[in-house]
C-alpha cells in the first residue's frame, strides 16, 4: 500500500512540473515578439531597444518602451557588410540559422522516444499493480527462492507431528547423500504430498525439511499459476522446474495443490477451465520427465485430497502420501511448550493441563491460544500469564466474543438460564458425557444467548451407539428443560436440533446403528478433511424412497427417545435444575465448582417417566 501511493505521488509531482513547463512556454511566446534584423536596428537608432543579449545564432533583448503588446524581441544578427548594403537599399531583412539532417531528425525522434517511455513506464507499472510482471517476463515463475540461511526453521521448531518427521528425514537423507542411498537401488521419492486440515503445519513442516537438508526451497501457491493469459501457466511450470534443476539439489514446494490440480471433468456441466487443465498436463510431464538422481523433489500441501485428479497421485509422481492431523494430547502439550517460549508464563500454569482444555485444536490453533491468553493478560496489566487466561482465552476461540452489552429482557434470561442448566444437569446425570467446564448465560459470538462448555478429557477417535445417544440426549437437554418449566418451546435450541438431528441421521445412513436398515451404509463418501460436502456426492446413488422414510422414521426415533429421556431426568432432579438456573439467572457464570455442587445431588435417572410438575412462569428479574 505504500509503495501505491508512492508512485501515485511521483506521477502528481511529473503532471505538476509538465503544467509548469507549458505554462512557461506559453508565457515565453506571448511577451517574446519576433522581428527581422532590419527592424532591430531601426529600433536601435530609434533608442527604444534596451539590454540586448547577443547569441551565435540569435539576438535577444528587451524594448524600453512595450512594442506591439510585447516587453521582448528576438532576432536573427546578419554578417556586418551586407547589413550596410541592405540597409542603405531600404531592404527588410533578417538572418537565419542554418538547420541539419540531425538537428530535424532529433526535433521528431526525441518527442517520440519521450512519449514512448511515458507509455512504457506507465504500462509496466499497470502490470506489476495487476501482478503480471513484466511482459517480457509474464512467463517466468512467481516461486519465491530461500536458502537454509533464509528459511530459520528445522525440525526443532515443529512439534506434536512426529511421525511425519520420521517419513520426512528419509528424504532429507536423500537429498544430503543421494549416492549412499542409492546403493541398494533405491531412490528419492519423486513427490510427497502433505495432507491434513488446515492449520495443522504442514507449510511448516515444508520449510522445516529445507533448512534441514540446507538445499534451495522454492515455494510457490498453485493459484499463482493460472492467470489471464492462456499458456500462462504451462509455463511457469516449466521454468519452475528447470530453474530447480539448475539449482539441484533442491526442493520445490506447492502450496494449495487443489487450486492447481483438480480433477479433470469435474463439473463440466458448469463449463471447464482449459488453461487449468494445461498446467495440469505441464505438471504431470514435468514429474514424468525429471530424474530423481538429480535431486530435485517435489512437496506439496492440501487440505483437499479427494478433489485432486487421480494421475496426479499415482505412483511415480506422488510416491508418498503423510498425513498431518490435528494433534493428540501428547502432540498439543510439545507444540504448547514451543509456543510458550516466547511468553512470559506463570509457574502454576502446566502445559499439560491446556493440552487437555484444547481437543481437536491445531498447531494453528494453539498458536493463537498463547497469544489471546498473552493479550488478556496484558490487558489486566498482569506480571505474567496465568491459567485463568488460558481458559478465558479457550472461552473466546471456542464460544466466541463476549456481548455484554447485549441487553435482554428479564423473561428470556430466565429462559436461557434454564436452557443452559437443563444441558449441564442432563450431562452431568449422563455417564460416560463430557466434563462440564462452564456455563453461562452471557451472550457470546453471532447468535449464542448463552454457553455450556463440556471439554472431554482425553482424545477419541471412535464412539459406540450407546455414546452417540447419550450425546444427543445432552443436545436435547436445553430443550426439554424449557418445556419441563415453562412448557413450551422456544428458538434457541435451533443449533441443538441441527446437531442431534446431524448425529441421528449419521447413525442412521453411515453408522448402520438400525436393526431395520440393516447394515448398510446409504451414505457412502467419507467425509473430505474440512467436514464439507463434495460436489461429486450430489450425483450419487439416492436410496429409494421406502428405505428414505424408514431413515427418518429411524432419525425421528431416536430424537423423540433421546428428548424422553433428557425429560425423565430433568424431571427426577426439578429442585436441582430450579436452585442452578437460579444460581445461574444471579450470578450469570458458574464455573466447574459451583457445577459439582449441584451435582453431588443429582438423583440417577428412572425408567418411568416421573409426573412432571406444573409449569410455571417466567418471573421478572430487576
């Protein structure tokens, strides 16, 4: 942005100067009159000529009195004999100045070459605002070169992917010793494709291992390939690589490999992309062609496997494959301890303990973590970070920003106080349920009146039907609380709904959890990394209609017994749940202490269904 308004500002002061200049010559040749060598000596013996300057070529001066409207003259001087002979003929005359081939030709070719320069300049400046380089070098790659003195970073500096490390440090080897490696006949993976979500290092972990193995790194995204121009791209792919191979051993890296690589004919009902496809097939023929005795290797990251085209993941071109997830308890505490290097941190805060407030958070994550819990620590002028900022700092990523100017009326605090409570009560009544860690009825982020915060404490990566149903019991609890006390229903269990109604149909169609589905999965495709729907799985296989109602015949069971439940508890613990959203409606937070004393008296749930109490009306709170 400042180097734009520098070049703004220089084009104002050139218009400003040129304004100047014209305006000079326009003054010039409105007071400058010019008058035959005759006339200039008539005004001499007239005395009406003043200081006169007299050049090789010409004679300037100025008149005593105003001449014609004009204060200046100029005059071309004659040889002195023939000025007499003239003069005393009576005849007009004047002198001129004899002009060359060069000085004709430099009057026509200098105001050209002026103007074409002009044009250059301010063409060249468009395409860099535009980032198209040079014209001459639109073709050339955008990689951005390092050197191991450049990149900083090695392997010390990554941390919770240690398994990726191990599969990476082979290549590092490579590239050190190709000779000694090869011994055996083996070689260098041609490519190594880094996948996971996003946020989880793997660009990281990409310059890690080039400041490790101490070769060239260049580092380029797969969106600076394609431009306007069609070849564009085919390329910079080219020159990337021959640029590497000059520099060999090197390492290229492409970051954003979807944007680049695609399938081929995916969506060709809504018009393909030609230059696209073009790099691609440059792509694939580059890693055809080049040796891996060379030692040059290829890294790429994405967080979007399952779009990639399938030519370019086979073998030979992407030998391997590492997965770089979000990681483990073990994981989050070293990559914590990294952070935390770099803040001053109480002694009573324990990585450990973040780690496991922090499931499912990635390196990314984590990072920011220690920097929100730096900055409310800042804010409250504190020596140094202690662990209440870190669960504050939790608080905000998860929950969202706090609104406290958010003001509502004393009816729908009471509503969302028994909400809230009703989610924590039917957790905590709930064995094998997440631990409670707050909750609160302050409202937070976009459209949350208020927040429970269940953190589990430890990592799992499977769930039995038992488990799912005690989660959407949980979901449900905030609803059926409502209509157990006031005896209706309101728009704030929306979310809840979505989430139950996500987890029952999953159950249903992916899980096989139906005795009367059977044990067929109706929703085949995995789930890609960043949990979004791929736009191949809207074309298909559709289950038929009778197995589509008997699924959400399946998904409306499983609510309405997940909501029976969560009533029957509520039910059996109404003085509780009225004493904690009391609690709740006054002081507006209860933290993990205040929880477990109103769960030391929870009553286990009963098989019946106990007779539900009158529901009662919101009372009005000052």
């Amino acid at each position: 942005m400042e180097k734009r308004h520098r070049f703004d500002a220089v084009f104002i002061l050139l218009a400003i100067l040129a304004v100047l200049f014209i305006q000079d010559i326009v003054q010039r040749a409105r007071l400058v009159e010019v008058i035959p060598y005759s006339t200039f000596l008539d005004l001499v013996e007239a005395g009406q000529v003043g200081d006169v300057e007299i050049g090789t070529n010409e004679i300037r001066g100025n008149y005593t009195t105003p001449h014609n409207g004009r204060t200046s003259f100029i005059t071309r001087p004659v040889e002195p004999g023939i000025a007499e002979t003239l003069q005393d003929s009576g005849v007009t005359y004047t002198g001129s100045a004899d002009s060359t081939w060069f000085g004709a030709l430099a009057s026509w070719l200098l105001p050209m070459l002026i103007f074409f320069g002009i044009w250059l300049f301010i063409i060249r400046r468009m395409a860099e605002r535009q980032g198209l380089g040079g014209m001459m070098s639109i073709g050339e790659t955008k990689a951005k070169i390092y050197v191991e003195t450049d990149t900083k970073v090695t392997f010390d500096d990554v941390a919770g992917v240690d398994e990726a490390k191990e599969e990476l440090r082979e290549l590092i080897d490579f590239l050190r010793d190709p000779q000694e490696h090869g011994v055996l006949g083996a070689r260098a993976p041609k490519g190594v494709l880094l996948l996971g979500p996003p946020g989880t290092g793997k660009t990281l972990l990409a310059r890690a291992v080039a400041g490790e193995a101490g070769v060239p790194f260049f580092s380029i995204s797969g969106s600076e390939f394609v431009e306007m121009f069609v070849g564009v791209g085919a390329a910079r792919v080219r020159d990337l690589f021959e640029r590497a191979r000059e520099k060999a051993p090197a390492i290229i890296f492409i970051d954003e490999l979807d944007a680049l690589g695609r399938a081929r004919g995916i969506s060709t009902q809504f018009g393909g992309h030609d230059e696209r496809e073009q790099t691609l097939n440059q792509l694939l023929s580059e890693l055809d062609g080049f040796d891996a005795s060379v030692g040059v290797v290829l890294l790429a990251a994405t967080n979007r496997p399952e779009i990639l085209d399938p030519a370019l993941l086979r073998a030979g071109r992407f030998d391997r494959q590492i997965l770089i997830d979000r990681p483990d308890k073990a994981g989050r505490e070293a990559i914590l301890k990294v952070h935390l290097k770099n803040a001053r941190i109480a002694p009573a805060v324990d990585p450990a303990d973040v780690a496991g407030l922090t499931t499912g958070f990635t390196g990314a994550d984590l990072a920011n973590l220690v920097n929100e819990a730096a900055l409310l620590a800042t804010r409250r002028r504190a020596d140094a970070v202690e662990m209440d900022d870190f669960t504050r700092a939790i608080e905000r990523i998860v929950a969202g920003l706090e609104k406290r100017k958010r003001l509502m009326n004393p009816r729908e605090r009471e509503i969302v106080a028994v909400h809230e409570t009703g989610h924590a009560l039917t957790a905590l009544a709930l064995p094998g349920t997440d631990k409670v860690h707050k909750i609160s009825i302050i409202p937070r982020g976009v459209g949350a009146l208020g927040y429970t915060i269940q953190r589990p404490t430890e990592d799992r990566y499977l769930m039995t039907r038992e488990e799912l149903e005690r989660k959407i019991t949980v979901l449900l609890g905030g609803r059926a609380a409502e209509h157990l006390v006031f005896g209706h229903f309101s728009t704030g269990a929306a979310d809840d709904l979505a989430k139950a109604t996500d987890i029952a149909r999953s159950m249903a169609m992916r899980y096989g959890m139906d005795e009367d589905l059977g044990h067929v999965a109706y929703d085949t495709e995995p789930p890609n990394l960043l949990g979004l729907p791929d736009e191949r799985r809207a074309f298909g296989p559709r289950p038929s209609e009778r197995t589509a109602e008997r699924i959400d015949e399946c998904v409306t069971e499983i609510l309405d017994q997940a909501f029976g439940q969560a009533t029957a508890i509520l039910t059996a613990n109404r003085a509780v749940l009225d004493d904690a959203s009391a609690e709740l409606l006054r002081s507006e937070t209860l933290d993990e202490a205040a929880i477990a004393g109103f769960a030391e008296n929870l009553a286990p749930p009963g098989n019946d269904l106990p007779e539900a109490s009158e529901p009662r009306q919101a009372q009005s709170q000052g």
